[in-house]
C-alpha cells in the first residue's frame, strides 16, 4: 500500500524516512493550513533549534482557506537569501555542507512562486543528493480519510510530537545543545554526508502505526 503524505520546506527526518522507506503519494489537494511544515523547517544554530519560515500570500484575507496547490511564496522580503545566509552560517563548519552546497544553492536563487512546488523541488534535491529518486505521484482530490493508503498526512503538523526514536548523530553545535532530534533533513545531510541514507533506512516508523 502506498503512503500519502504532504510535500514540506526541506522535510524532518523522520518525514525523510518515510519517503525513503516508503512509496509515497503526495496530498495535493487539502487546505493550507499554518502553523505546519508546509512553510517551516527547523535546524540548529549556535542559539539552539531554528525555525525556517517561507512567507505566503493570503488570499481574500482569510487565512487557511487556501488549497495548498494555489499557495504563492510572498517575495516582498529576501526570504530565499535570509535562508541561505542562515544555513551557511550554521553549518559552513559541518563535514558536508561544502560538499552538497553547489547542489542547494541554486533553490534559494531561483523564484519560485508555487510553495507547492517549491517544496517538492527541495525534495528532490535532497533526494539527488542521497542517489534516491523521488516520487511524482499527487493525489487527484481531498479526501479526509482514506482507504487506498496509509495515511501519514499527520508528519505536516509541526506542533506534534511525535515518538520516533533516532540515534544521535554528531551535530555541529551538539557540545553547547546537547543532540537535537528530528530536525530537517537538511541537518543530517551536513552532518552525516553519505551515511545520512543509511541512517534514514535503519529508523523505525512504528509512529506511522500511533
């Protein structure tokens, strides 16, 4: 059975290791909602977890009445720039970031007005980067429970807690915040480089089950 799940901004690990572990569909047809992984991600600076937030356009002034498909990023601040900035400054000294840099750079320099697309594109490059090729599959219309998959649309809600153990791997600012859990993909790509696949496919997914 293949699982459905949302396109997120440069998705958490345990939502990376489903779609490495997993077939995947992904929900195009829900309502925007906030407060979700839709338009954040989360890393670590030297100041500790860091929310990453992609600016949108609300249409007629009600916010989360939008589909997710009809999103559009608000580019009146340099977003994609501060971003870029943020990551570089963060993780310029982990093992890999100057390694996969050429290959994400050219996101935050590209305007991209769709969030929906956008963020299956940040998908996809981190899925370059681990040789792993991502699914194109979206589902046709919304439904709020489904039968023809296993329904993994929860991993979008960023206030969830979500039980999944993960073994600590060393981070750059581990000695000032101790291992910080289930941050974006991004974080164990810098960190981990090559092994970040390995690590994605021994992760458990018994939260799918909860």
């Amino acid at each position: 059975m293949k699982t459905l799940i949302h396109p997120t901004y440069f998705p958490s690990i345990a939502t990376f290791a489903v779609i490495v572990q997993k077939n995947v569909v992904w929900e195009a047809h829900d309502n925007f909602q906030k407060q979700t992984y839709r338009n954040r991600c989360y890393i670590c600076t030297d100041q500790g977890k860091h929310m990453l937030n992609i600016p949108i356009k609300h249409v007629g002034g009600t916010e989360g009445r939008q589909k997710y498909l009809d999103v559009m990023t608000d580019d009146s601040t340099p977003w994609q720039r501060l971003h870029w900035r943020t990551l570089e400054t963060s993780y310029r000294t982990s093992p890999f970031f100057e390694f996969y840099e050429d290959d994400l750079k050219p996101l935050f320099e590209r305007k991209e007005s769709s969030l929906f697309e956008f963020n299956l594109k940040t998908i996809k490059a981190i899925g370059d980067c681990l040789g792993v090729e991502i699914p194109l599959e979206t589902t046709k219309s919304f439904s709020p429970t489904t039968k023809d998959y296993e329904d993994a649309r929860f991993l979008v809600e960023a206030k969830k807690r979500l039980e999944a153990p993960m073994p600590a791997y060393i981070q750059v600012f581990e000695e000032r915040h101790g291992f910080v859990p289930n941050l974006s993909v991004l974080d164990l790509l810098f960190n981990e480089g090559t092994n970040a696949l390995t690590y994605l496919k021994t992760i458990p997914l018994n939260f799918l089950d909860d």
